[in-house]
C-alpha cells in the first residue's frame, strides 16, 4: 500500500489534514483543502521571513478549479500579513502531448484572469492541490514571467510526485532555475495505471472538488475570481 | 604572396569561377577538385547509408530546424509560398538540412557542427571543404551554410576559410542552448513570436509553438512541406499559429452584427488580429479557439446575434469557453 513521504514542512496537524483527503465528501474536501492553503501559507511567510522578502510584493497564481478552495486559502492566510498582494487564475486544458512524446507536453491557457503586477520583481507563489507532471504549472508560470520578474518563484502544493521539481524548472530558461522554491508535505513515488498519483491527494481533484468533468471545471467562474474582478472595476 | 590558379586535378568545373587560390588553399582545391563523378556518387551513396539518419527529440539539430521552420511558416502564411524542408537529404553534399528553392532567399543548405574543433579538412572526400566545394556546383539554387555552435569556432571557421569558398559558403552561429534558453535570448523568439496566433504573445505560447514545431517535425521524420506543417500544427490545438487576413477580411469583421453587438458590452474589448477572436474584460483574457474562417466561429456569431448579450459575464463568458472547447 502506497504511503506518504512526509516532508520537513508537514507538521503532525498537517499530515491529519493531507490523510483526511481521500475519505471526504465534496464540501469537507474543499474545506480541508482551504485549510492546507493557510498551512502551505504560513510556511512560505516563514520562508519569506527567513529571506528577508517580507516588504516584497507577491502575486499568487492558481489554476481555476483551486481558486475558491486551496488558493483562497492561501491568500487569505497572507493578507494577515502581506499587503500588497496580486492574484492570477488560470483555465487550463489538460495536457497533451504531440507525437506522444513527453517532452514536448504543453497545457494551452483557454483564459486567464491577471492583475496587474504594482512591481515587476516581486515573490510569486504558485499553488496547485498536486503536481505530479507539473506542466500545467510550468505553462502558467511561463504565462507571468511575460510580465514578471520573479526574484524567487514558490511552488506550492499540499502533495508533489517525487522528481517534479526537476521536471519542472527544466522547463525554464537556466537563468531562472536557481529562483525555483519548493513547498509541500508530502512527496509520493507511485501512481495507479491511470496515472494517478498515489496516496495523493484521494483520486482526481477535479471530481474530488465536485465539478463534472474537466470541461465544466473550465467553464467555472470562481467566486475568488469574480469578486476581485468587482473589486478592480470599482477603482 | 603567391598565387595561382589551378589548371589541372579537377575534372568537371570551370577554373574561372574561382578567385586566386593561397598557398595553404592550393592542396585542398586539388585534393576536393580531383574527386571523379564515380567517386562522387559512390562517397554519396555511402554518406546517406553509413551516415548521419535523422535523429528525433529535442536535440541541437532538430531545434535550428525550429527555427527555419519557423521562418518558412511565416513566408508562408504572409506570401502562401510552398515547399519542403529536408534532413539528411540524399544527393546533397551539405545535407544536414536543406530547405526547398521555392523559397527565394531562404533556400539554404546547412551543414550543422556541435563542436568546437571543426576545421576546413584536407579537401578529400568527408571533409567540410570537400562538400562544401562539390554543393557549391550542383544545380541547386540556395545557399550553402555552415552552422557552429560556438562564435569562437564561427571566427576559427571564418578564418580559415579557403579563398575558394570565401563567397560562396556562409558561417553562422547557433548556440546548443537548451529550446528554453533559446526562447529566452535567441532571434528564435521574435520568429517564433510573430507566428503566434496571438499579437505581443505570453511566453508560454511562444513555447508551445516551438514544442509543436519540434514534435511535427519529428512526427515527419525530418521532412515535410510547410504547408503540411501548418495543417499538423493546427490539428494538435488551433489557435497556436496564426493565419492569414487580409485587411479587408478584418475591415468586414468589425462590421459584423457580432462585432457591433459585443462593442455595445460595457468593459469588454475585442479584436481579430492574427486571424482570431482575442477578447478582454477587466483584466480577464482569452483567445476564442478557432479562427475566424472556421464553422466555429460563424456558429459563435450566429448565437451572439440571437442571444444579443449585454454583457460579459456569466453567460457570455461561459458561452464562449464552451464554444472554444468545442469542435465542430
């Protein structure tokens, strides 16, 4: 039976939250996922703190179907203590991969929502419930650094397979490979025959969150996501 | 300093064609020059056998093609200008990649070097003189191209470049950089840029169309038509490249009833710039997955004008994500 690899970062009430994944129903496993949102966030606040980034500004993106659950959980845990804060979302379709060769995997954007950045340089953390190819992250962190420039990029997610951190920042230009940080519990090393990562997160997170398909998650409008938008056309 | 022409150890070509040879330079003409059309043929036959073969996956060879692919995909969406692009093509002495006469200026062949110890040779048969001086007279019309990957090796070649090949080979550099690299630092990215389905496009697009330039590729086994390249590409997920509108298409599609409906929508801005539908609202972006002259779109415009929305969000929004989803 697959297991967990606990990490420094997962503290004994963490582990509780990250086992109790997989036996929840949609609103206890959406509530759950909040929670590790604020636990991924006071790790990387001590992180920032250690570094002396705490005065920076930071942008957190997310994918849509983490927006109102693992993101916000986040952000609102580093509102407490970070002022100026810019949020980004992305709809994602799933990955593919031309010619059935890994390497050349990409995941188009179909939309996203991005605020405007006060100040290029700044700390972007990246939050995702599981990365286990991390091409999704790679394209939408590809997508800001357009406009950004990160002087340190967290990659934040409750659970990672073991070596995406690799697979990840080969992904980018080699200047920027040394600004990668990596934040999660737990790191697993085994996946079922549908690819799936195990223990994980307790299955596919889509269906997991309560969305039909990955197509409905791609037409969700975010709570998170309308309220800023709201926010932004009233200034 | 000496010079001489040569007037014997060459069989088939015409002396005049070449500027007065140096000293150093006198050894390799004769030893290139001397090679009989059977000895041609036969060393040939033996390059495209024991040779190089075309080689999948990102590797230094296959991302320069990239970037000539690129170039040509651009020449043919602005000028509808056809042909083939080629890897190791047989019967050519510079062979590594060779791009067809069709294309005017850019009708090149490339010989590729990964390395930094490469030299002229003696002229004799796999010498990069001796292929360079025998491409140079065959019937092809493109120019011949030595690519190096290092600007130091590039100045080395330069250097020591026989008088005889002096205007007719060109050196260039092409750094082995990783295809991120590249697509940071490199001209790449500008000609990539410009194919994009998207004007001024994020960097992600930029790289997935160098990803599915590199994987049609492969799939062609290093030769198709870039035509057939843009059809491929299109096939993986459409709006990745851009296609071609003339200013009138575009005049006419912001006179559509689509068009003025959606400019009565508060907030909400659009173009169709590239040949697709990019859409904004407060800072939310999306480019509608098929072009203008698709099925998709027209049913898109059909809806709109049925449905007249007034605004963005909610139903429009999720509207046009479904509609973008979708094929056909």
């Amino acid at each position: 039976m697959a297991e967990h690899h606990w990490t420094t970062f997962a503290t004994e009430p963490v582990k509780r939250l990250v086992e109790l994944l997989p036996s929840q129903d949609i609103n206890s496993y959406r509530e759950t996922m909040m929670s590790l949102g604020g636990c991924l966030a006071t790790t990387i606040a001590t992180s920032l703190e250690n570094e002396n980034n705490r005065g920076k500004p930071i942008y957190i993106a997310c994918s849509v179907e983490d927006a109102d659950f693992l993101a916000k959980g986040l952000l609102t845990s580093l509102e407490k203590t970070f002022s100026e804060i810019r949020f980004a979302c992305f709809w994602n379709k799933s990955t593919i991969e031309p010619d059935g060769v890994e390497d050349f995997e990409f995941s188009p954007i179909l939309k996203q929502y991005k605020e405007m950045a006060a100040n290029q340089e700044c700390i972007l953390i990246v939050v995702k419930s599981i990365i286990s190819g991390a091409c999704v992250v790679a394209t939408n962190i590809n997508n800001l650094m357009t406009e950004l420039n990160p002087i340190s990029i967290y990659i934040a997610a409750p659970v990672m397979l073991d070596n995406a951190d690799k697979k990840l920042k080969s992904q980018f230009p080699t200047k920027y490979q040394s600004r990668f940080s990596f934040i999660s519990f737990a790191i697993d090393n085994q996946k079922d025959q549908n690819g799936m990562i195990l223990p994980g997160i307790g299955g596919s997170v889509y269906e997991r969150y309560g969305f039909a398909s990955e197509a409905d998650k791609n037409i969700y409008l975010p709570t998170i996501v309308k309220t800023r938008r709201k926010t932004y056309a009233q200034t | 300093m000496l010079a001489i022409y040569m007037s014997r150890a060459y069989i088939d070509h015409d002396t005049s064609r070449y500027p007065p040879l140096q000293n150093s330079d006198t050894a390799i003409f004769e030893n290139a020059s001397s090679c009989s059309l059977n000895g041609r043929q036969e060393y040939l036959k033996h390059k495209h056998i024991g040779g190089a073969s075309f080689q999948k996956g990102n590797n230094y060879e296959n991302r320069f093609a990239v970037w000539k692919l690129a170039e040509l995909l651009n020449e043919h969406i602005d000028f509808q200008i056809d042909g083939n692009v080629e890897a190791q093509k047989k019967d050519f002495f510079i062979d590594d990649l060779v791009i067809d006469e069709a294309f005017g200026n850019f009708a090149s062949c490339f010989q590729l070097k990964n390395r930094n110890n490469v030299g002229w040779g003696n002229g004799k048969k796999s010498s990069l003189s001796f292929d360079c001086f025998w491409q140079e007279k065959e019937s092809y019309s493109g120019q011949i191209k030595v690519v190096i990957n290092s600007s130091a090796a590039c100045r080395k070649l330069q250097s020591t470049k026989p008088v005889f090949l002096s205007n007719k080979v060109q050196i260039l550099t092409f750094p082995n950089d990783s295809l991120e690299d590249l697509l940071d630092a490199h001209e790449m990215k500008d000609v990539i840029s410009k194919l994009c389905a998207k004007e001024r496009p994020e960097n992600n697009l930029i790289r997935q169309v160098a990803l599915n330039l590199l994987a049609v590729w492969q799939e062609s086994n290093g030769c198709c038509s870039i035509s057939s390249l843009a059809t491929k590409i299109a096939s993986i997920w459409p709006s990745t490249i851009r296609v071609s509108v003339t200013d009138t298409e575009l005049k006419a599609l912001k006179e559509t009833e689509f068009a003025k409906i959606l400019s009565e929508i508060p907030n909400f801005n659009f173009d169709f710039r590239r040949g697709y539908f990019n859409y904004e609202y407060f800072q939310t972006k999306a480019t509608f997955n098929h072009h203008v002259k698709t099925k998709e779109f027209a049913d898109l415009q059909d809806w709109v004008i049925q449905n007249s929305p007034e605004e963005f969000e909610d139903k429009l929004e999720m509207e046009l994500l479904r509609r973008s989803l979708s094929n056909g």
